[in-house]
C-alpha cells in the first residue's frame, strides 16, 4: 500500500509538473505559427508589391474595328484595329492566353456557305492561336458560354481536339436560372489584357464597329483580372456550382471606395475592375452596374455613352420588369447637377422597336423650362455592297462604353437589366482628375485613355452615321 501510494504520488507529481508545462508550450506553438504565418504573409505581400513593380510603366492602346467602308470627314481620328491588337498578343505570348467569350464564329463556314472576302482576318486569328498553342507551347484556356444550337462553339472545339487550347462551358441556365457569358476579356502572360465589345466573331473584326482596350506590361490590372476569369474557370466544370463564399485568392482589394493607383501611358490614374452578375462577385469586387451608376454620380460637367442597347428594363423574360436604374442617375445628373448628357444608341436590322421611345424620353425632358442637356441619337452602319448586305448579323455598332469629364468606362455589356442581373460582363474604369481635352491636343497618342474615349465619342456623335433620334420616328 505505502509503495502504491508512492507510486501515486509520483504520478501525481508528474502530473503536475506536465499540466503548468502545457501552457507555456501551447503558448509557444501558437506563437511560433502566428509568426510563421504573419511571415508568409509578409512575403506574400513582398512578393506581390515585387510583382505589382512594373505598374508605373502601364502602356496602353485604345482600339477599333471600323466596318469595311464605313468612312468619317478627312482629318478625323484613328485607332488602332482589334485584329491588329489580337495578333500582337498572340504572337507576344509566351507563356499563356486567357480568354473569356461569349461565342466563337471566326471561320467564315460558321456565319455562311458562301465565302465572304472579310473572313480572312478572323480564320488569321483562330489559326493564330492554334500555332501558338501547338507549336509555342503556350498554354490557353479558354472560358466561354455554354453551346447551343445557335451558337455551336465549333471553333474553340477544334481548338481543343488539335491540343492547343483547355476550354470549358459555363452553363447560365444551371448557375443563374438565365443569361450567358457575355464576358470579351484576353490575359496574356499574366502582363497585358485586352477587353472590349468585340467578339471571337470575324464580323468583329470587319463588319461590326467595335471598340477596346489594350493594356500592356501591367501585371498588378493583370493579376486582378485574372481573378475574375478564374470565377469562370471554376464555374465552368462540369456540374460546378457558385460557392456561397468565394475562396480567399479570388478577392480583391480593388473597387469602387479602393481603387488601383498606376501610371498608365504616363498619366497618373486610379482604376478597377467590375463585375456582373453579383453572384460571380467575391469578395471586394464591386457588380458592374454599380461602378455604372458611380461613375454618372461623379461626374461635373458632361456624361457621354455609346450603347448598341439601351433599355430600362428586362429584356429576356416573359414579365415585363421596369428597371430604371441606369435612368433614373442619369435623369438625376442632369436634373441637379446640371450635367450634359448625350446617348448614341445603335440602329440596325435588330433593334427593337421600343427603344427609340426610351431615347425619345430622355432628349425630351431638354427644355428652358427644366434647365436640363439631354440629347440622344441612334448610329448608323449601312450596308454598301450586296456581299455586306448578305452577312447575318453584321453592320452595326456595338459599342459599350462611357466617358465623363473624369472618368473612362469600358465595359462588354449592353444596357438593360439582364446584363447586370444574371449575364457575365466587365467593366475597366479609369479615373483620371486632370485631363481636359482641349482643341489644341490634335496627337491622339499623346493623350490619356479618357481623353481619347472622348475624342472618339466626339468623332461618332459628329460624324454622318450619327442621326438625330427624331428622325426614327
């Protein structure tokens, strides 16, 4: 009995002395893993201020297509075509090509039967990328909408069976009850993007007005979009669903109230990436129509947009859902700040009847008595020769952009409410505080990305193609 209690007793002690000893070393271990992780975490933001370095060097290309034979008034401005930026960001690559599309028509087979001589630079580009895919071993993914009847993806299909390209499908009609990628984003080595209106469609190139922008050497707007084509990436496998917290990595700390500070084409800028449908938005990233609707909040004197499509409403539901959002902030500009404002619509084989009522709306609340500058019209592509007339879907202008007097958006979305509810669309917003456009800057190259976009805002709205919406009635 005495040796077990001895024994116990020893126990005991043991016991005792392992107990207060526990503290201290659980202390140490929780410790040493926060400082282990506070620095990862210190490398991690070394590493990614190592990698946002080059942002003061931000080079950047605003860039059009011009329909074939669509002309402008001797002296006007020109920009560098989308097919001339597409395959410089081809052959550049050396690493990787990111893209983000709606639908791929880039062979003249996939619009019609009868060889059209404008298809050329589109099968150029598909060509292009299965080169460089095969033959530079630069990895491409692709991520596009769904395939359908209408819109088979045949082209991104070849791309995949020859090797050169991974693409996945998003379904809308799973994840969101409705809508479709409209996204039109390229990534190209994790240092030069390129978004826009214009599609992976050989119309784009040469039948449709389209308009982007280039950015080159810019890893820091690179890294950020990139986030948001890995939101697609994940949606698109198959059976995948929308998480209901994004993972950590694809936040961003970028957006409407923290927006990126870099030198871009040697003006001082900050600017953000925007995002739609909200549920694609992880945390951080500010929804597309609300960069939109900030952007016409703070501007002072002018506010310019160029839509194919402008509704106050769902365009794609059975019910008819009124959604003024857009119009009612620009109602208000122009009411209480007294801000001018001009809207050029597109007009076309397409355009529904009703949105000339909505424009007509708009221009007619311009009067003495309301002391307010609305003014709207619709451009016009036409179809020169029996070929143009022959091509689907082409002839139009498919902008989608705005420009303030301090403020550049460039986006891949029409306006009405489905585009912003439950379809896939970016927005590059730029601000800019100083960079007034007078008449004396006649070098387009010398100016900054606003004063650009309003230069050929300016050069649209003047131009023959541009008629007054009272002439649609």
């Amino acid at each position: 009995m005495q040796n077990m209690q001895g024994h116990n007793s020893g126990k005991s002690w043991l016991r005792d002395w392992l107990r207060p000893s526990c503290v201290p070393i659980t202390i140490i271990v929780t410790l040493s893993t926060l400082i282990v992780a506070m620095a990862l975490l210190d490398d991690s933001i070394s590493r990614n201020q190592n990698k946002y370095s080059d942002c003061d060097r931000c080079s950047f290309r605003l860039v059009e297509s011009i329909p074939e034979n669509l002309t402008y008034s001797p002296g006007s401005i020109q920009y560098p075509s989308i097919y001339s930026a597409w395959t410089s960001l081809i052959d550049d690559a050396e690493e990787s090509i990111d893209i983000a599309a709606f639908y791929w028509t880039l062979l003249n087979d996939d619009v019609t039967k009868k060889p059209m001589a404008s298809a050329w630079q589109g099968e150029d580009i598909l060509r292009r990328l299965n080169d460089t895919g095969i033959g530079k071993n630069v990895l491409i993914r692709i991520a596009q909408n769904s395939p359908s009847a209408v819109s088979p993806q045949r082209d991104s299909e070849l791309l995949a069976a020859a090797g050169a390209a991974q693409v996945r499908s998003l379904d809308f009609h799973h994840l969101m009850g409705g809508g479709v990628l409209h996204t039109k984003m390229w990534i190209v080595d994790g240092r030069h993007v390129y978004l826009g209106s214009a599609n992976m469609d050989w119309r784009s190139l040469t039948q449709v007005k389209e308009v982007g922008i280039v950015i080159n050497n810019c890893s820091c707007l690179a890294n950020d979009m990139s986030k948001i084509f890995e939101v697609y990436w994940q949606l698109g496998k198959k059976g995948a669903d929308i998480p209901p917290v994004w993972p950590r990595p694809l936040q961003t700390l970028f957006n409407i109230e923290n927006q990126m500070p870099i030198s871009l084409g040697g003006f001082t800028v900050d600017t953000y990436l925007s995002s739609s449908p909200p549920p694609f938005c992880p945390k951080g990233r500010s929804n597309d129509i609300d960069a939109i609707v900030d952007v016409i909040s703070k501007a002072k004197k002018f506010i310019y947009i160029a839509v194919m499509d402008y509704f106050p409403k769902m365009l794609f539901t059975k019910r008819k859902i009124f959604w003024p959002v857009i119009d009612n902030s620009l109602r208000a500009a122009a009411m209480e700040r007294g801000v001018r404002i001009r809207v050029l619509g597109s007009h076309w084989n397409h355009t529904r009847p009703d949105m000339k009522y909505y424009l007509k709306s708009l221009q007619d609340l311009t009067s003495t008595a309301t002391v307010m500058d609305i003014e709207t019209r619709l451009f016009v592509v036409p179809a020169y020769t029996e070929e143009q007339q022959e091509i689907p879907f082409g002839r139009v202008n498919h902008n989608k952009y705005m420009v303030t007097d301090n403020t550049a958006y460039i986006g891949t979305s029409n306006w009405s409410a489905d585009y912003f509810i439950n379809t896939g669309g970016i927005g590059l917003i730029v601000n800019e505080t100083d960079s007034t456009l007078s008449n004396s800057d006649s070098d387009v190259q010398t100016l900054s990305v606003r004063q650009q976009l309003q230069a050929l805002f300016e050069r649209d709205w003047t131009s023959e193609h541009a008629k007054p919406i009272d002439e649609f009635f």
